[in-house]
C-alpha cells in the first residue's frame, strides 16, 4: 500500500461517527462491547485516529502516511484526537487535508 492508500483505507475506518473514538482519553481500537483490543484486531469495530492509522501502518510499513497526517494536527495525534470537544469531522478533515497534501505532491 502507498501512503496515500493507507490513510484513504484508515479515514474509511472512521468515516461514519458510530466507528469513530475521540473526544475523550479512549484506547485506540474497541470491539462492539467496548472493550479495548489492537486496532489490528478483527474484532475491532471503532479506531481513534491513531488506531486506524496503527492498523494499516503496522503492515505496509508506510510511515509517510503518520508523517502527512501528524502534520496536519497541531500535537501528537493521540491527544489531539482526544481533546475534549474535537469532532468527528475535525479528525475526518485532517485526514481530508492529508489526503490532499499527497495528491498534489504526486
């Protein structure tokens, strides 16, 4: 997988708000009982944005596509996802302006 293939891959992990943990500490990845488990897991059913990435990165070894969305929050990305009161659709825009940042260095 290319850069841009892993974070189209983990934004679709997140892309409906019911798939989606943030907003609140959270682990990175739950199964439909909301406990914790690798985002890798099969059993996941909810990522924060680190988990999806996680969960793609691990395998395809693609660390440009951290590079390209770390660079569009302001922190890390773990506590950025988490602030109190970030949305849904702040995380799904970062990941939007990545996608675009790759697409128009190609």
């Amino acid at each position: 997988m290319t850069a841009l293939e892993v974070i189209r891959a983990a934004r679709a992990k997140i892309e409906r708000p019911e798939c989606w943990l943030g907003g609140h500490p959270s682990p990175s990845a739950e199964d439909e009982n909301g406990i914790g488990v690798s985002p890798d897991s099969g059993q996941a059913c909810r990522w924060c944005a680190f988990g999806a990435l996680e969960s793609l990165v691990r395998y395809s070894g693609e660390y440009e596509a951290w590079k390209a969305v770390t660079a569009q929050v302001d922190g890390m990305l773990t506590v950025w996802n988490d602030t109190p009161g970030r949305t849904h659709w702040e995380v799904l825009a970062a990941f939007d302006r990545a996608i675009a940042s790759l697409e128009s260095n190609a």
